[in-house]
C-alpha cells in the first residue's frame, strides 16, 4: 500500500508540474533576446539547412566554432541521435564539417535524458564562436515565494548542475532580493561581483551590468526564469553569457506577443498543443487508462485512486467548469487518438459543470467515434438524474457508477 501511495503521489505531482506549462525558447532565440537588451553573448547564428550552416561557418574563420542542436531539452551533449550521431554539441573545424553536422542533425530527433525515449526533433542547428572561459560562473533571475518576490541567484561554480552545487555546498549559492519596480541597483550588482571573484574591476563592472539587464528582461517580458550556466570570465578580462535558458509566463501571453510568436510547437507533444486550441487542460502520461474529470484537485485525486487500485493514468484532463457537449467531444478524440489506451474513466462532480452536458458530449462522441474501448463514468451533482438517463436511453455501452472506488477499480480492471 505504501508502494501504492507513493505512486499515486508521483503521478499528482507530475500533472501538477506539468499544469505550468512556461513557454520556453531555443538557445539561438535565447541569445538574440539577450544581445537586444546589450547583454554579451559569443557570437551566435542560426542555420535551418546544412547550406545555411557552411555559410555561416565562413564567418568563423580559422578561429572555428561550435555547432548546438537546437531542441528544447537539457543534456543535448551527452544526447544521441535516432540517425546514430553521438551528441548535439560539437566543435567545428571547418565549414564543410559544420555542413556535415549539420546534415546529420536537421530532421533527425535528438535523445536526451530529458526527452524521454521519443526524443525532439532538431528543425534547427546554432553556430557559436569559439570563446573558451578562464573561470564560469552561475547566475539566475527567478521568482522566490519565501521571499516574496525577484532574486538572483548566483554561484562562482558554474557550467555544472546547479542542484548538485547547493546540495554539496549550500554556502556556494549567493541569493540576492530584487526590489520588483526599481531593480538591481549598481551597488548591489557590484558587491555580488565581488563576492563571486570576478578578478579585474572591468570584469566586476561587466558582470554587475548583466546582473541589471538580466532583471530588466525579466520583468519587462513577464519571464519566470531566466538562467545563464556558463556565465563566462575570459582570459582577456570580458564576461560573456555563455548560454542561456528562458521561461516565460503564459499568462502573459496576451502582452507578450513578440515572445510567444518564438513558441516551437514541434518540440510539445501534439495532443498537448491540440488540447489547448480547446482550452483543455491535458497533459499526456504514460498509462493505458483515459481520464476526463473536470476540476485539477478531482482530476489529481481520480488519478491517485487509480494508482491505487494498480492502474496507470494515460493522462491528466480537466475540461474545467465551462465545457460544451462539442469540448467534451474534442477531449475523447485527444484520449482514443492513443493507442496506448484501453479504458476511459470520467469522473465529473457538477457543481458549475452540468452533469447533463458531459452526458451529452459523451454519448455524442461514442456515436460519432465508433468507441470500442470500455467507457466507465461516475456523475454527480447538478443535473445527475437527468445525465443518467440520458445514458440509459442512449443504448450504448457505457458502464455507469456511483462510488468512486467500485468506478476506479473497474476502469483498471478493463484496461487490459
């Protein structure tokens, strides 16, 4: 049981985590944000095409480059691709070599540990000049909620995983408060400067200028994270963000037109993005058992009582309280698309929600979808009476439940 519980945990967090759904860029789009607000970065250009790449390697000269797959994935250089090639990240000697990579990369999917065996595919290669740091460093801006606002968190051991660090030494993490309307002040940055070991005071001014203008993009695009690992010191005394990650919030979207015309959908999972033109909120897991519940809490708890009675969600679905019999239709085209999916389990309290409307959607969709796997649905609350009878008269199989377990239990049950 303890197992059980355990599991059942993991699922509600992973569908919690997922809820978030921060836009994120890629690493080309990354730098181009940060060179718009003055922010040093190596010099850094896009390819779409192997021949792009052989121009752009030109550029470089004898001092040569880098080449980076570009997919929205941590561990791209210790990833592989589904073609053979061993790693997104590699030093380029010469343009044809760039061209080369790049052949290799475009199209393919690129297989990290943060990808899951699916991988992403790579629709784009950027080519970094070659800047090789005497010393890296971390920092990030981001919201802390113990504090109530703005930090930034800094590191003088930087270019490896930041939780590791804090978990080794948590005195090697320097978290500074950000006043949310004035920023950063000079001092401020300065000191942080000086604490890291920036050894010359050009440096120290570098880095205290990027401090303030890695704030002033987070506020002035509504991002929720922006995190550069390497934050490079050169030999010749200049910083120079080395790379960079963004998140952004989509709830300022509507604002933020410029940074979410950069959202790559070919890097989300396609039932994802499908769901969302219907403002569903669905995230895809791994099981054989479809979930349509309406509410995140009871869609989190529908999930848990599934996990415990032995079963695995195939995803997390909340039609939210406003749904239309044509939404709920929708929803079931999302869950049958899956081929892993052998059972449907709707779950639906109507308190906004009217029982009646999922009666009808669902009845709608069994008809119009030739449904053959066993759908299992509880209702309760507004309505209730009337959505039962609709599906006694509807004459299709659909097993109907009142209590939460018996329902769940069935639904695993029959997910065979």
């Amino acid at each position: 049981m303890l197992a059980s519980l355990r599991k059942a945990g993991s699922l509600a967090r992973a569908a919690s985590a997922g809820q978030k759904r921060f836009l994120s860029i890629h690493e080309y789009q990354s730098v181009n944000l940060l060179n718009s607000y003055g922010i040093p970065t190596p010099k850094s250009v896009a390819a779409h095409t192997p021949e792009e790449a052989f121009e752009v390697a030109k550029q470089f000269g004898s001092t040569g480059s880098v080449i980076k797959a570009q997919v929205l994935a941590g561990g791209r250089g210790k990833g592989h691709f589904d073609n053979g090639l061993q790693g997104g990240v590699h030093v380029i000697e010469s343009p044809e070599q760039a061209k080369d990579y790049a052949s290799k990369m475009l199209g393919a999917k690129l297989i990290t540990k943060q990808t899951g065996a699916a991988g992403r595919v790579c629709n784009a290669v950027m080519l970094a000049e070659r800047r090789d740091p005497s010393h890296e460093y971390y920092v990030a801006v981001l919201n802390d909620r113990n504090i109530g606002g703005p930090v930034l968190v800094a590191s003088a051991q930087g270019g490896m995983n930041i939780e590791e660090v804090a978990a080794k030494d948590p005195s090697a993490i320097i978290t500074t408060p950000i006043d949310f309307e004035s920023g950063l002040d000079k001092a401020t940055a300065l000191d942080l400067a000086k604490k890291l070991g920036f050894k010359t005071d050009g440096a120290q001014d570098e880095a205290a200028d990027i401090f303030i203008r890695l704030y002033k993009i987070f506020k002035d695009k509504d991002a929720t994270q922006i995190e550069i690992n390497p934050l490079g010191e050169t030999a010749d005394g200049h910083v120079l963000c080395m790379d960079a990650k963004f998140g952004f919030d989509d709830n300022a979207s509507f604002r933020q037109k410029d940074i979410f015309a950069l959202r790559d959908v070919t890097q989300e999972e396609p039932s994802e993005v499908e769901a969302q033109k219907y403002d569903l909120n669905f995230i895809k897991l791994d099981g054989s058992i479809g979930c349509l519940v309406n509410g995140a809490g009871l869609a989190m708890a529908t999930m848990d009582v599934l996990a415990l009675h032995g079963g695995n969600p195939a995803n997390f679905l909340d039609v939210g309280g406003g749904a239309t019999p044509e939404t709920v239709k929708k929803a079931f085209e999302i869950l049958i698309a899956d081929p892993k999916v052998k059972s449907i389990f709707i779950n639906i309290f109507g308190g906004i929600m009217r029982c009646d409307y999922i009666a009808e959607g669902v009845i709608n969709a069994a008809k119009e979808l030739s449904l053959e796997v066993p759908l299992i649905v509880r209702l309760k609350g507004t309505k209730e009476a009337e959505a039962k009878a609709m599906i006694r008269q509807s004459g299709l199989k659909i097993i109907p439940f009142d209590d939460l377990d018996e329902a769940a239990s069935n639904a695993v049950k029959l997910a065979v």
